[in-house]
C-alpha cells in the first residue's frame, strides 16, 4: 500500500514540474502600441478651406463723386460740367472747345411705352465743319414708368446736329429704338426749340412710325439739364418755327 501512494505522489510531481514548453512566464507586457497610432491630432482643416469669400459683386457701382440731384423720378441725376476739347483745323486754326455734358429729360409715348426717360451724354471730341462742333461719346440713359422700377436703356447717343444744332437723342428699349428729334424747322432749317417728337424703329432698324412729321403724331417733350443742375418743367410748350412753311 505503501508503495502504491509513493508511486502516486512521484507521478503528480512529475506532472507538475517536468513539462518541456518553455516555462518561462509568457510576456505579459502589453505590445500594443498603447500610445494609439492612429492620429489622433485633429487633421481636419480647420480654417475651412471652403472659399467664405462673397462673390456676389456687392460693389455700389454709384459714382461717389459725383452729386445726385433730387428728383421725383429717382433718376441718378448729375450736374453737368464743362469740359475743354481740344479741335484741330477749324477756321480759326487749332483751338479747344468748351462743351457742357449734353444730359437731357424727355417725356415717351409711343402708344404702347409710356414714362420718362434721363439720358447723359459726354462730350469726347471736336469736328469741324463751318465751325467747332462737340462729339459726345456713348451715353446711359434710364426710363421711368409709374409704379414700376427704374429700367437702363441701351445704345443711347446725343447727336449735336451739325452747324445748325438740328440735335437728336437715341436710344433702345427691348425691341424698339427712338430717336427723339424736330417736327418743326424755321428759317434756313433750323429748329427753334428742344426735340419735340418720336420716331420709332424697330430692332433691325425698320421704321415703324415716324411721329417727326408736321402732324407731329408722336409729340414729346424734352428739357436739358442746365451747368446749375436745374431743368425747365417737362410741359408740352410746342409752336410750330417761325419760317416753317406749315405753320
């Protein structure tokens, strides 16, 4: 019996202490990178490269030098100024003209557009017929309708009308261009009051009504901004000219 326990015991010892794996206590150390090697910093960029910049061009385009002038239509009314164009070979030899921004109000009624229109012109330039005559470069102009926004016209120009100043204002609005001219012409042709009446074209330059006859079927009426900023009532004062053989 003896035996058989001493046996027994030699075996558990055996079992216990005489296994070949490596009995070296398994590194328990944890090798994961604790230090999370992800990242972590925030890479996003926070400045937000999304341009935050408006585009929208929010620049007021007014002319900040310039004085608008108070009026009941809410045109951006100047006072004109003069300005000094030089003029070569004119009769008295090379010389500069003093020439006045040509702006201007004129009633319009063609039948089916009615309102007010303002348009200024520049004097740029001087030719020489009989005499000095300014050229105005490309004006703006603006119509005004009852109860409706101001709305820019196109292609407007001033013409000063040659030695006899037989002027004339242009201008388009959608499909339709007006000249605004003179029903009336007194002695030697020449007119003898502001521009009076329409003619109306259409887009390719059709007309489509002339209102500039002695009928006067179009009748307008247009006053000039004066160098002190001021401007005659726009009432219908129309008289046929002195010398007008239909008067």
């Amino acid at each position: 019996m003896r035996v058989h326990v001493l046996l027994a015991c030699a075996m558990i010892a055996n079992a216990a202490c005489g296994d070949d794996d490596d009995t070296t206590d398994t590194d328990t150390t944890d090798t994961s990178d604790t230090s999370d090697t992800s990242d972590t910093a925030d890479t996003t960029d926070t400045s937000d490269t999304a341009d935050t910049t408006d585009t929208t061009d929010t620049a007021d385009t007014t002319d900040t030098d310039i004085d608008v002038i108070d009026n009941a239509w809410g045109f951006p009314i100047r006072t004109p100024t003069t300005h000094a164009i030089p003029c070569t070979g004119g009769p008295g030899g090379d010389t500069t003209l003093d020439a006045l921004d040509a702006d201007w109000l004129c009633t319009l009624d063609d039948g089916t557009t009615q309102g007010v229109v303002y348009v200024q012109s520049t004097p740029v330039d001087c030719e020489v017929t009989l005499s000095e005559q300014p050229v105005f470069g490309a004006g703006v102009g603006w119509l005004w309708r009852d109860g409706q926004a101001l709305v820019s016209v196109t292609e407007a120009s001033y013409d000063w009308g040659g030695n006899h100043h037989n002027d004339s204002l242009e201008l388009r609005l959608g499909d339709k261009r007006y000249r605004f001219y003179h029903s009336s012409f007194g002695f030697g042709f020449r007119k003898c009051q502001p521009m009076d009446c329409l003619q109306v074209r259409d887009a390719a330059g059709t007309l489509i009504e002339d209102g500039c006859t002695s009928d006067r079927t179009l009748p307008i009426v247009c006053r000039s901004v004066s160098a002190e900023g001021t401007w005659d009532a726009l009432t219908d004062t129309f008289a046929k000219c002195n010398g007008d053989p239909t008067r």
